[in-house]
C-alpha cells in the first residue's frame, strides 16, 4: 500500500494509531491523583511532541542517514517561524499560506547554507553550521530588526494589513476557519481527555512527513545517503558525486525544520529569535542520538523525551516530594527529598543529562536499541545480529602507501 | 591504437620525481601488469589513471578522451572502474544493497533525487544485482553486513561492484596484497574467470609476482618512476635489466 512493503504498511498504521490516540494515551492517571501530574496530555505539550518530532525525524534524514552533523538546523526552525508570523500580517490568520512559505524560504536558505558548509565535512562541517546559525541569530536581533522585530518578536499588530481578513474572520490561527486553540474536553470516569484541534493538524502534518521520511528510508536516495556515511571513497569510485546527495538530504531537512518552525507559530502566533539560538540546534541532535539516530522512530521518541522532561519533569518541587515520601519518618524523608532534590524541578536538565550519558553509553542505538534488546530478550531471539556496535562504525580505510 | 594511451606523463613531488617520461599504450581486451620495486611510482601512477592526481606534464586518453582533470566519479562513469589494496566496500550496508549501488550509479549517473521510488520497485536492478552476486558465488550472503565478511569476500564483493557496472577498464591495485596463499590463488582464479567471460581490459599493480606472472599478458616495468621495459612474462622473466632493478626481490 502506497508504495510500502507490507512490514512497513504495518508500521506507518501503528504509528498513525498511536499519533492519533495521544491523548488518551498521555493520560494514563485519573484527575486529582497524585500521579496526575505525570499526565502529558495537554494541548500545549501534546503539539510540541509533534512539532519537535517533525523537527528530529527531518534532521534524522541528514544526520541519521549521512553522518553530517549540523549544528545550525534551529536557523530554519526561526525561518520558519518569522514566515507563518508575516503571512498573519499580510494576509489573515489561515495558516497554509505562512506554512507553504516557510517551507520555501527555508528550503532556500538551507541551500545556500548548505552549498558553503558541504564544503567540508566532520568537524568543520558542523562549525560552519554553527557559525550560520549564530549569525542568523544574531542578525535578528540587529540588522534584521524591521524583518524580525528584534528583542520583542514578530508578532500581529491591529494596524498590521492582513488584506485577506474581514469581518467574520477568526482572529487566532486557524485552517480554514478550524481554530487551532479550540479542544473538545472529554469526561470518562475520572480522566478527562483534551482533543485538540491544534494538536491534530500538527499529528496529520507529522504522521504525512512520517511517510514521506519512510518513503526516503526505503528509496535508492536513502541508500545512497547511508552509503556517504560509510565509505565515500567507493562512493566516488563507483561513479556517484557525494555533494549534491548530502545536499539534498541538507535542504530536504532544512524543509522539515522550516516547516516544525511554521508549525510552532501555528499554535502560537508569536517568532522570537531566541527560537534560532545554537541551544536549539544542539536540542536536535540530543534527540535524534537520545532516541536512535539512523532508525525512524528514534528521533520522534527522543524529541518526545526531552519535552516530556523539559515540561513534566521540571513541575515536580520539594513539596510534592515530601507528599510522596510523608509516610516515612521524619529524619528519613528529609534526607531523601534532601537527595531527590537536585534532579527535579530545575534539576531537570541533570536529570535528563545523566539519561542521555547512559544511553550513548550503554546503548549506542538510542532508545530503540534499548527497546530492541528488551523486545528480542522477550522473544528470545539472537540479538548479536543487529547489533550496531563497534563494529556498525567500522570500514577500512586505505592504507597510506608510499610507493 | 591502445584503449588507454599515457603518453610523457611527468609528476614531481618537490625535489622527488615521482614519474618521468611515462609512455604506456594499454591494448583494449588485454591483461597488462605494471610492476616495479618499492617506489618505483606504481601508485603515482595508478592516481593519475583515476583523476586522484594531477601529472605536471602528459596526457592520458581513455578511449580518445582526456581523463585529466576530471573527478573520480566522472572517470567511473568514463568506464574505469578501481579495485583497492584494501577493499573499499559500504561497510554498513548488507551485501546486496553494496551490489544495488553501483547497479543504480550505472544507469542515473552521478546524482538522482529518485527519493520517493522503493528499491523494491526496481525489479530489473535488483535483478542484475543478484545475477552478479550468484557470479561470484555471494549469493548466500547477500543479506550480510558487509564489515562482517571475511577479507577474501570483502574483495569478491568489491571486485563484484565494480564489474557489475561493466566497465571498460578495471584497474587493481595491489589485489592480493596481505592476502594468505590460499586467498591469493583465489582472487587469481576469480580475475582469469573474470576476463575469459567478459574480456575486460584490466590493469594489475603488483608486487607479488606469482599473481603477476599468473595473470598478465603483458608487464611494464618500472623503476624510479620511467617505464624499463615493456614485453611478455616470458621475456620478463630472464630480462637483465629487470633483475637489476629488483636485486633479489623478484622472489617476493
């Protein structure tokens, strides 16, 4: 079906369920339990599990596939961003005029950072990335100020022209007249389920580049980017000009990035430029390695990862832990929230750094080699075979000889 | 009129001339050795052949054409494939996805944005693919990591990606180098197959002897970069100056 193999057929239907079914998912505690904090089915979460997935499963085509690890992918998320916020002015508040800008001008702006930067490879090839980024965000601060409004961010202004919009015109985001801030709430029993119109315009939009990226994996364009990860030796010895593949892979990573910016001033009609500052960029790639780079699923779940700890995570404070731990003695349960304490509320990021420490060592394919391992432990199957290990980085190289 | 001419090919490396004066002329269908001793500018000369290098002065014409100048990539698609002395394979890739490569670069050419088509829809290359591996008795493993071979199957599966594009001009260097006997006699068996059933043109750098004198039809020696002599193994053999030039390293 739709030009994928039964085995993949399966998966995309998965994965379309499971994108669809969030948040009844993310909602596992009734309201008013204590371990109703833990819930992460809101709207304003549940969007950004599917906008940053968006984000990592395109930055997953350049990094994953090529090895080419951009520093600099936030750039195209501010691009995007400042594209969908100047179609509200122009325009009206639709969001598919802004969307379809933001994935051009990113596009072309990937372009061209990409024909310089590609220029080199490893380690310079991320500096330059970086560099742009940087720069990109530093004009937007500066020079940039009429097109990004500097420190105050683009936003809409009453005076702004928005020649499309009349009187009966919704004054939020909205697709074709489908708010974006609009949520159906639904009571069963004790849980309370929020359906969220912004949230399933971003999961369509994620499930259809979701496909796209599979059809990506899948094609002979895939293979050749895993084939520039490899050996580009035999690459160019075989009759194949690695530079206009990796740029490829750069700009059509550029588009997702663009279009996860468009995305996130679809739900909030605000661009800031902090939005393309280089922790951003970095917030990518600790996804993408977090969940698995190279596999499809891996990005998602590392981006859903991170926000989860990043909003979640971060709400839990002494005095929650004290409820918790209130049955123990006195004595006892001071010196364990006195411990608990540096890795929650602001403690997050150590949290979340110590997790990430332990998977790039202990499980160099991410989280979906750690889910393999369980899965096939399950099963019983030999795991040896599909381990990406040493040995995965490993390729000879020519050996220097002087004649 | 030879399939690939070198003709007054110098190279310098500062103060060390790496070639001097090079004139070959490469029959087309033929085996043809180059050997020399250690720095005679064997390698030198093999990256001028594949656009690596760029020679000071000369030209070299692959059938009535220029190759210099020109990147690697556009020199395969010219019709010269390349074996290295340790194989160049996509390690990370099974070995069929290592045949499909080369199988995809022969007929789109050097890029093609063919994102959105399945490699399961590409029935005839995959076909052609499979054929080749069966060639090379590789079928069995085309679902490997190609890292996880052995080095006696990394060169099979390299030698098996570049004639599955058809080359013209397969150029080896050094094939058996680090090999044990038995690899060796091997990989010689698999060349001698290779040119009686497709009658490719191929050039050999070696120094084992053995394989050279196995394989060529025709030797080029050189030494300090100028070619000594250029005749048959049998005349080779007992050359004068060729024992000269090796000094007791002919038995290596």
């Amino acid at each position: 079906m739709l030009g994928l193999s039964k085995k993949d057929t399966t998966f995309l239907l998965i994965v379309i369920f499971l994108t669809l079914a969030t948040p009844i998912l993310l909602q596992p505690f009734p309201e008013g339990s204590a371990m109703a904090q833990f819930n992460a089915g809101y709207p304003d979460l549940m969007q950004r599990f599917a906008i940053y997935g968006i984000f990592a499963i395109g930055f997953n085509i350049l990094f994953g596939l090529t090895g080419y690890l951009s520093f600099g992918h936030a750039a195209f998320l501010g691009v995007g961003s400042y594209s969908v916020v100047w179609m509200y002015k122009l325009l009206s508040y639709n969001v598919l005029p802004g969307l379809v800008l933001a994935v051009i001008t990113s596009a072309l702006f990937a372009l061209f950072i990409g024909y310089i930067s590609l220029r080199r490879s490893g380690i310079y090839f991320s500096i330059l990335t970086l560099a742009f980024a940087q720069m990109s965000f530093n004009l937007a601060y500066s020079v940039l100020t009429p097109l990004t409004n500097g420190e105050t961010g683009l936003q809409v202004y009453t005076d702004d022209p928005q020649i499309l919009m009349d009187a009966a015109s919704p004054n939020s985001p909205h697709f074709f007249g489908i708010l974006m801030i609009e949520s159906t709430k639904v009571n069963i029993g004790g849980w309370q389920f929020t359906f969220n119109n912004g949230y399933y315009f971003c999961a369509i939009i994620a499930i259809i580049v979701f496909y796209l990226s599979l059809r990506i994996f899948r094609s002979p364009f895939g293979t050749m980017l895993r084939a520039i990860k490899t050996n580009q030796t035999r690459m160019n010895y075989t009759g194949l000009n690695p530079r206009p593949y990796t740029l490829a892979a750069f700009v059509i990573s550029g588009m997702y990035a663009g279009l996860a910016g468009g995305l996130l001033a679809s739900m909030d009609p605000l661009a800031g430029a902090e939005r393309m500052q280089w922790t951003a960029s970095g917030e990518v790639v600790l996804m993408t390695i977090l969940g698995g780079a190279g596999t499809l699923m891996g990005p998602v779940l590392g981006a859903g990862f991170i926000k989860y700890f990043e909003n979640i995570f971060s709400k839990i404070n002494d005095n929650i832990l004290h409820s918790w731990f209130s049955a123990l003695p006195d004595g006892v349960e001071d010196a364990i929230v006195f411990m608990v304490h540096p890795f929650i509320g602001k403690g997050w990021s150590l949290t979340l750094g110590l997790l990430f420490m332990m998977v790039v060592i202990f499980l160099p394919g991410g989280l979906i080699e750690g889910g393999t391992r369980i899965w096939n432990a399950i099963t019983g199957k030999n795991r040896k075979s599909n381990k990406p290990g040493k040995d995965g980085k490993h390729h000879p190289k020519p050996t220097a000889h002087v004649n | 009129m030879g399939i690939l001419e070198v003709s007054n090919v110098n190279k310098r490396f500062g103060g060390l001339q790496a070639l001097g004066d090079v004139n070959l002329d490469i029959a087309e269908g033929t085996v043809h050795a180059i050997i020399g001793p250690n720095g005679a500018g064997k390698s030198t000369l093999l990256n001028v052949l594949v656009g690596k290098l760029i020679p000071d002065t000369g030209t070299v014409m692959f059938n009535g054409q220029s190759v210099l100048g020109r990147k690697p990539y556009e020199i395969n698609q010219m019709g010269i494939s390349r074996v290295f002395q340790t194989p160049e394979i996509f390690g990370d890739l099974t070995v069929i996805e290592n045949m499909l490569i080369p199988c995809f670069a022969k007929r789109d050419g050097a890029f093609r944005l063919h994102a959105l088509k399945s490699i399961a829809s590409e029935a005839d290359i995959i076909d052609k693919a499979e054929h080749m591996l069966s060639d090379v008795d590789m079928i069995d493993k085309r679902g490997m990591t190609a890292s996880s071979l052995s080095r006696g199957d990394k060169r099979r599966l390299e030698m098996a990606m570049c004639l599955v594009q058809e080359p013209k001009l397969l150029l080896l260097d050094e094939p058996t180098a680090g090999m044990a006997r038995a690899d060796t006699n091997n990989t010689i068996e698999l060349l001698n197959q290779i040119h009686e059933r497709r009658d490719i043109t191929m050039v050999i750098i070696e120094h084992d002897m053995h394989v050279v004198f196995s394989l060529a039809k025709r030797i080029t020696v050189l030494a300090q970069g100028s070619p000594l002599v250029e005749d048959t193994p049998e005349n080779i053999k007992g050359h004068p100056k060729v024992k000269e030039a090796y000094l007791g390293e002919a038995a290596a």
